[in-house]
C-alpha cells in the first residue's frame, strides 16, 4: 500500500483539504498569507500617503503662502 493511500485512510474526509493555522480557527495557511501580503501593500499605500502629505505641507504650502507664520 502507497504512503498516499495510508494518508487518505488516516485523514478520511479531511484529506486533500488545506490545515488551518489554529484548530479553533477556521483560517487557512494560504488565507493567512494573502492577508500579510494586502496588509503589507496596504502599510506601503499609507507611507506613500504620507510622505505626498509631508511635502505638501512642507514644501508646496508655504510656496503658495499658507499657513504664514508672523
């Protein structure tokens, strides 16, 4: 008997279906990963954000003449 045959027979229904990471909770490895791979897009979006935010008020406000300061 093959070891893939062995495995279907220990894991029954569960065989071929991906693990979760906790027993208890119903996400996957690969559900898991694509959640750090958007957050971490997500984390670039926002500094890059920030940085136009930055050199607007740094650089292109006072140019123009706001937020003068007497």
């Amino acid at each position: 008997m093959g070891d893939a045959k062995r495995r279907k027979e220990t894991l029954g229904d569960k065989y071929g279906q991906e693990a979760t990471i906790l027993p208890w909770l119903p996400i996957t490895k690969t559900q898991a990963q694509q959640f750090v791979e958007l957050s971490t897009k997500g984390a670039w979006v926002g500094i890059g954000l920030l940085v136009a935010y930055w050199v607007t008020v740094r650089f292109i406000g006072p140019s123009l003449g706001w937020w003068q300061v007497q």
